[in-house]
C-alpha cells in the first residue's frame, strides 16, 4: 500500500501531523508494506527568495490579526508539537519561500534519503535559531547531514531548473486531487485524509486502505481453473503455463 504525503516545510500542522502519522503507522501490522511518499505544496508559491520576514508579522497581515492573536496561535502550536515530542520555538522564527527546499527533496529521493532531509529541515525551520530561508549555505548543510553530497546539493541550489518540474507536477497533481490545504494524505489513490488528524483516525484510515485494498482477478488460461489443477478432459495440468513458485522453478521434462 503507498501512502503520499503532501505538505510544506513553513507548514507547523504538516510538522505536527507527520509525527501523528508516524505514531499510528509504527503501531500499524502491516507497517513494513506501507510505502510513504512524500510530496511537495507551497504555501506561499511565488514567493521571492529573498523575501524573508518574522512568522508573526506574515501571520498578522495574512490572516488579519493581531500580533497578539499570532503569538497565542504559536503558542498552541507549541503545546501541539510538544504533545508528539516535537521541539518548536515560538518566538523568532521567520518565514520564506520554501521552493529551494522542495527540489532539494526531490533530489534526495533520487538518493533515498528524502526522509532523512525533511526531518532535518522541519527541525531546523522549527526548533532551531538559524533560518533555513534564502540561505543556501544553510540547505547545503542539512543537505550533507542527511547524507547527500555537499556540491551535488550546491549544483542543484545553483540551477533553478532543477528539479522545478517535478515539484509542480506534485502541486499540480494535488489540485486534481483536491486538495486545497495541507498536511493531506493520499492513501492508495483511494482515500483522503486532511490535516494533522489524531493518530486513531490515521489508524483507521490505515486499517480501512488495507482491508480495501484491489485484489487481483486470475485469469483462466483454458484448464478449467486458475491454476491449471484439474485440467480439461481429464487432462491434468495439460493447459498449465510454467511458474516459479516459493519451492523453486519446475524443470521441464522432455
């Protein structure tokens, strides 16, 4: 089964919600047949590079607020991401265009180390003094802590083509499915889950995806049977094709 994750890293929900998931899919049976794949949405798509400010000043005048009412909505967020374990500063964080980041995951997919980056980058945008905005130097660091080759991670940041594609394709493909916020996760194409739900309710999506899984159809190749036992006019196994099975390959018998 194949969970997609879309999500952005300026995103605190997507912080909280990905630890809520992981908790449900540790306790999950059938965890090691779960793939997780994580996708890219840009809150602020557009953005300039260089356009970095204070989280609560792009709060207040986005969302109509007072700087108060922001502070208050990060302190809930705080008690939030501490209920999963996770460290969140308040206070002092900014916020940017998260493009650069996004290619950067891309690129350390390629390499299978897209998870060890994204936990990287949520920590450093969340929990740490530096700002991972408009920085490449920054990327580039995170980028060889989570294993990746420091001027293949300078190359990609270098080319803004790189990797751009791919990243809206994914946003492309979550306006088809209809998202319009995120964390939102997409289980086997066939169910939706959006926002950092609980973990009980990733842990019934789970169970649910699982159990409604498609199953597939044999085919009758002209025995009577699927599995070519019992075969037509008495002829045992006459229309059976050759197969592998767990005991090894049959050998033909000339």
């Amino acid at each position: 089964m194949r969970v997609e994750i879309w999500s952005d890293i300026a995103c605190p929900w997507c912080y909280v919600g990905k630890a809520r998931f992981e908790k449900a899919l540790a306790a999950f049976p059938h965890r090691d047949e779960v793939e997780v794949v994580h996708r890219s949405f840009e809150l602020d798509p557009g953005r300039a590079k260089d356009d970095v400010e204070p989280v609560i000043t792009m709060l207040a005048e986005k969302y109509g607020m007072s700087e108060a009412q922001a502070e208050a909505g990060e302190d809930n967020l705080g008690v939030q991401a501490a209920a999963e374990g996770l460290p969140y500063r308040t206070r002092g964080r900014d916020h940017g265009s998260t493009f650069d980041m996004h290619r950067l995951l891309h690129f350390a997919r390629e390499r299978g180390r897209q998870v060890e980056l994204l936990d990287l980058l949520y920590r450093a945008n969340f929990a740490e003094e530096r700002s991972v905005y408009g920085d490449d130097g920054r990327l580039v660091e995170l980028a060889v802590a989570a294993g990746l080759d420091a001027d293949a991670a300078r190359r990609v940041l270098a080319d803004p083509e790189a990797y751009a594609a791919e990243v809206r394709a994914d946003e492309r493909e979550a306006a088809q499915l209809g998202a319009t916020g995120v964390p939102f996760f997409v289980l086997d194409r066939q169910y939706g889950v959006s926002g950092a739900q609980p973990a009980e309710v990733f842990t019934r999506a789970l169970t649910q995806a699982w159990g409604e899984r498609p199953r597939l159809k044999p085919v009758d190749g002209g025995s009577g049977t699927a599995d070519g036992q019992g075969g037509q006019d008495g002829q045992d196994g006459q229309n059976a094709a050759e197969a592998c099975g767990p005991d090894g390959c049959a050998v033909p018998q000339h």
